[in-house]
C-alpha cells in the first residue's frame, strides 16, 4: 500500500539457474550407460525414471520379450568403501517394490517381472565397469510388514 507522495519500491528478484550436483550428474551418466548397456544386450526401453511420486521411482523398464524388468541403477566413483549394488538397501528395495507395484497396476500388466540392479563404477572418462545382477531381490509377499530376499 502506498500513501500519496511515496515513491514506489521496485524490487528486484533474482532467478538462479538450477544446476545438478556432481553425484546427480553421475547418476544420470550411470543410468545413459545403463540405457546403452541394455539396448545392446538386445532389451527394449519402456520407460526411464517413471514413478508414482517423490520417492516411489523406478530407473528404468525394460522388457526382454519375456519379462517386464525393473531396473535400479547404482553409480559410484569407487567401489573401496561399498559396492554400489549394496546402496539397494530395505528402504529402497520397499520403495522400488511399490513403485513397480503401482506400475503394473496402471498398465494392466500380465507378464512376469524381475528385479535387477545395474551397477556401475565410472572412476574417470577413461574407463567404467557395469555389473548386471540379474533377479536381485524379489518381490515380497506382503503379510504384516515387507519381506524381501537379496540375491547378492
């Protein structure tokens, strides 16, 4: 509100342009490498990064012409203090679970799934490896609480 004889204030914002972090910029590097890994393994790409909301997402699907596969992707600079296929902790195992529960809902699905882990370590431009563990963990069944069986 202004009174007569007051100057009006202009103010100024400024917008800041979002960067990604170094570890999102890794991740997303992981999950091109992922992608092009896949692709060459002769799996076709359903969807990449698809979730219900924030913190229920799958990396990527895929599918081989006999399963749908829901894939988590791991990136690591190094793998001296943990392997990146053993960031898939309980949480992140309930959460993919969900996630791929929601899915399969939505889109009628009435094929056999998996759940794999795709883990990369990427130390320079150099060089990379790529781990692909195959029917990870399986789905639980859900009684009282989430169960879930690792297979790595």
């Amino acid at each position: 509100m202004r009174f007569r004889g007051q100057k009006r204030r202009i103010q100024s914002t400024t917008i800041k342009a979002h960067t990604m972090s170094d570890s999102s910029k890794l991740g997303k590097l992981g999950e091109d490498l992922a992608v092009q890994y896949l692709l060459k393994n002769n799996y076709r790409i359903l969807h990449r990064n698809w979730g219900l909301h924030h913190g229920y997402e799958i990396d990527i699907i895929a599918t081989n012409g006999i399963d749908i596969i829901f894939i988590e992707v791991k990136t690591r600079r190094s793998d001296v203090f943990q392997k990146p296929e053993e960031a898939v902790n309980e949480n992140k195992i309930k959460r993919i679970c969900m996630a791929a529960h929601g899915y399969v809902r939505k889109y009628n699905i009435n094929m056999p799934y998996r759940f794999d882990i795709i883990a990369i370590v990427y130390p320079n431009s150099e060089g990379y490896t790529i781990k692909h563990i195959k029917n990870a963990f399986k789905y639980p069944l859900y009684t009282n609480r989430l169960r879930y069986k690792k297979w790595f």
